[in-house]
C-alpha cells in the first residue's frame, strides 16, 4: 500500500507522514512550489524523516487561483481553501501514476480558524475530485471515516484526534517519535505577509500579464508607484542592489548614484523625460549625502548611460509613492 502526503515540511506535515508509515505504508511527499513558497525548508523536513519527495511547480495553476480566488482570501492575499484544493486535486491526479491509493495532508481541525475549520476541510476534500481518499491523520477521528479508513487499509483507532491551535501535543509526539528538528510555525507562504501581500496587490492591479521576474522582485527593496504602468524599486543593501542588477531586462531603466554611494535602483515599465527627473531624485533620497547636495545618477541600461544631477531631498516627500 502506498500513499501521497502533501507535504510542507512543517511538524504537523511530518507527524501525519509518519503516523502512516507507522502503518507499514509507503508515502510519497509532493511538495507544490511557487514563487511564494519555496521548497527549501520541504527538503530539509523530509531529509530529518527519511522521506521521500518530489517538487512539483505549481506557479502556473496558482497564479489563475491567486487572481481570482473561489473561496476568496485569508487576512492578506492569501487564498488558502482555493489553494488547498489545487494541491489536494493535483496529488489526487498523480495517484494512479505513482501506484497509490489514497492523499494525506497535515491539515488539524480548529488550527486556522479560517481555512481549517470543518467546512473548509469539507469542501477541499469535495472539491478537490477524490473526496474520499482524503485522510488527515492528525484529527482523523474528530473527522468523518474516509474510504482508507473504512476499507481498513488505515486502522483508525491508530490516528489522533487533535483540534484548536495549541502545538503542544505536537510537539510532544515529535519528542515521542524522535523527530528532533521541524521547522518553526513563523514564515511559510509569502501570501501571508502583510507587507508582501500588498505588493502583490498592486502588482495585480497593474499588471494582467504577471511575469515570474516582477513577483521575484516584490521579494527584496523598497516599492514606489510611479505610474498605472510604471513602478520603481529600490534596493536597500549590497545583496538586494546585486540581485535588482540581475533582474534588469531590455526596457527598463536602471539607476545608481555616481558622486556617492548609494543604493541600486530598477524602473519598470514607460518613464517619460519628466519622470526621469522623479526616479532620480528617488535614487538619490537613499543615498548617502546630507539633504540638499547635489548627486550625479546615472541612469541606462548598466546605470551609466547617461547621467542626471539632481538635488538631494527627504526620502518622505517620496512618502506617497510608497506601495
């Protein structure tokens, strides 16, 4: 008997994989990666257990979800229930390819008051095409028997029963399971920060051709609003200026203060003369002089085509533009 977790590489993750295994059934781990999501922490989990995965890129699939999310989002731009069905219907696909028979998931009744209540669990097993083959070990018998459960491929009576938010049961499964290193339940989805969601907010807003270089650029520097079309970002350390550097493409403009050290700035999209002014002078508030010096920013293609001077003002005249 074989089974496929969906798999995050938090603790509640790896406690419903080897609650499993623990029933002589082999699982597979799908980790689904997109730009908010990375697959670093995945790996480093099934490595601690022994497991086995695959990272399947599901970029695509959720970007047609993030703009127009079913069930809606979460407290940021996060649609949770929408892409938990993706995954759950996605792994459901795989099963006959990989040989197994039935999903798992990590999923704890209670724990996310809004995606993992039981309406939620519910309807992402119904919606996500293999509504019976869906088992989450961790609160299985608060849950209705599924088809694995029934047929009696899982002994139930060999799952738990754990609800709310409190991890303390976890992590003392954990201890008693000799899983020593998991992950910390901070970070996770970008979609669930704050700042990052409202950038992708304004990316959505602008932008119905998202490009992948655009999301990975919402990662790193300090975002202004130049025009419908036209944004600026700039980098606030050597790491981030490298990696604005990296992402120039043929098109855009980018900047950097001459006279001075400064930071590395990228704008994207049509900048008019006028605005050319703008975005220097926006260099140039980040750069190292007191107020009201003159700074020489060049600007092209490696940020030495041409060059303005323009003086230096504060960095909160600039405040508004800030996404």
């Amino acid at each position: 008997m074989k089974a496929l977790a969906v798999f995050s590489g938090g603790l509640d993750s790896m406690l419903a994989v080897q609650l499993i295994r623990a029933q002589g059934i082999e699982v597979l781990g799908l980790f689904f990666e997109t730009p908010f999501f990375s697959s670093s922490t995945a790996k480093k989990s099934a490595a601690e257990i022994n497991l086995p995965i695959r990272v399947v890129d599901l970029t695509e699939s959720h970007l047609e979800v993030l703009k127009e999310p079913r069930y809606g989002y979460g407290e940021n731009l996060n649609p949770c229930i929408d892409c938990h069905i993706l995954m759950v219907r996605k792994a459901g696909e795989t099963l006959e390819s990989e040989g197994a028979a039935f999903v798992v998931t990590g999923e704890v009744l209670g724990q996310r008051p809004m995606s993992q209540n039981r309406k939620a669990l519910s309807l992402v097993a119904s919606e996500s095409g293999i509504p019976d083959l869906v088992l989450r070990p961790l609160s299985a018998k608060l849950l209705p028997a599924t088809l694995p459960e029934q047929k009696g491929w899982v002994d139930r009576d060999r799952l738990l029963g754990l609800s709310g938010r409190s991890r303390k049961p976890q992590i003392a499964l954990a201890k008693e399971l000799g899983i020593e290193k998991y992950p910390s339940p901070a970070g996770g989805c970008l979609l669930t920060d704050p700042g990052f969601s409202r950038r992708m907010r304004d990316l959505l807003s602008s932008s119905s051709d998202l490009q992948l270089r655009e999301i990975e650029l919402l990662k790193v520097g300090r975002h202004f609003r130049i025009g419908p079309a036209t944004k600026l970002i700039i980098g606030r350390n050597e790491r981030e200026n490298r990696f604005i550097r990296d992402f120039y493409r043929e098109g855009d403009l980018l900047l950097a203060p001459l006279s001075v050290p400064g930071p590395t700035a990228l704008a994207i999209g049509e900048v008019s003369p006028e605005q050319e002014g703008l975005v220097a002078s926006m260099t140039a508030a980040y750069s190292d002089p007191g107020d009201g010096e003159e700074v020489d920013v060049g600007l092209g293609p490696r940020a030495s085509a041409r060059t303005l001077r323009v003086k230096r003002k504060e960095k909160k005249e600039f405040r508004a533009l800030m996404i």
